[in-house]
C-alpha cells in the first residue's frame, strides 16, 4: 500500500512541477480547471505558490569554457536578477562547480560526472579532481548532491559502484 500511495504522491508532485514551471504566458488554470477534482485544483495553488520562489538554474559544463569562451560556467551570472530568491538551486554537471555556487549563495547544487568512480583504481583517481564523487554532502554552506548515475564512462562496467537513479526530496521547516 506504502509503495503504490507513494508512487501516486509522486507522479501528482512531477505532474504539479511540470505546471508550476511552465512559462508565465501559459495559463496553467485552464489546464486544471477544466477537472472535476476540486481539491487538486486547490493544492495545486498551494503548490504553485510554494514554487514559486525557488530558482532553478543550470550551468554549462565546467570545462566548457575552454573551449568556447561564452560556454563559461558561470553560476553567479545564472542567479543575475533573482539573487534575492529563498531558495536557489543549481544543476551543474560537474561537483567542482560547488566552489562558485557557494560563493554565489545557492541553497543546494545537483551533479553528477564522476560515476561513483566507477571502478578501481578510478575511484580513487577521480578524487583528484573532484571535491565530491557520490553522495550528500555540505559544503561552506551550500548543499551539494553528486549521483552515481545509471551509465559508465569509458569501458562498459562498474565495479564496487551500484547505479542509481535518485529522487529528491526537498521539504519546508517553517521557523517561528
């Protein structure tokens, strides 16, 4: 029962995302008026509201910029006109974008590229470059998620490193 009510909540939070991120020029309300569920009108609303302040900004690779220059990573310059936002998130391909995305004040940055390390003796190389290869950590203020992903890099296998497909649950402690 656990599984199947969570999957319902779930796919209802996707679909709500999906609404609340469309750009401003559609009219999410004819999408959902038109339903004879009420109550779903109305979290949705809720939802919609809660969204709202939260910016979502994705960056170019962190390498990109050397090999065209206006491919810089840059996540300061993505937050230009919305740095007063509650809560800021980055998706940035590589974890050593965290050092910027710090300074630059986001809440929490999303990558991925490391594969886990993969296998040995990558796992332990690729820690040379990146500050962070898989998991949740903290950072100067600045939570940072690296998944492990689904493919590989490089030579088709994976030794010590499960795949993983993630889902993220970002929840709201009011404060009084």
């Amino acid at each position: 029962m656990y599984r199947r009510n969570h999957f319902v909540i779930t796919f209802i939070i996707i679909v709500m995302l999906t609404f609340a991120c469309a750009s401003p020029e559609e009219d999410e309300t004819s999408v959902v008026a038109s339903s004879d569920y009420a109550d779903l009108v109305s979290l949705f609303k809720e939802f919609r509201e809660f969204v709202k302040p939260t910016v979502t900004n994705g960056v170019p690779d962190y390498t990109a910029g050397q090999f065209i220059a206006a491919h810089a990573s840059d996540p300061k310059r993505a937050l230009q006109g919305v740095e007063s936002a509650p809560l800021k998130i980055l998706l940035a391909h590589q974890p050593r974008n965290i050092f910027d995305a710090a300074a630059a004040g986001y809440h929490l940055q999303i990558s991925g590229h490391t594969h886990g390390g993969q296998y040995i003796p990558w796992s332990y190389l690729v820690t040379l470059t990146q500050p962070y290869i898989a998991g949740l950590h903290r950072h100067a203020g600045t939570w940072i998620y690296v998944s492990r992903g689904t493919g590989y890099w490089g030579p088709p296998l994976r030794i010590g490193v499960p795949s993983e497909v993630t889902l993220l649950k970002l929840k709201v402690h009011h404060t009084v």
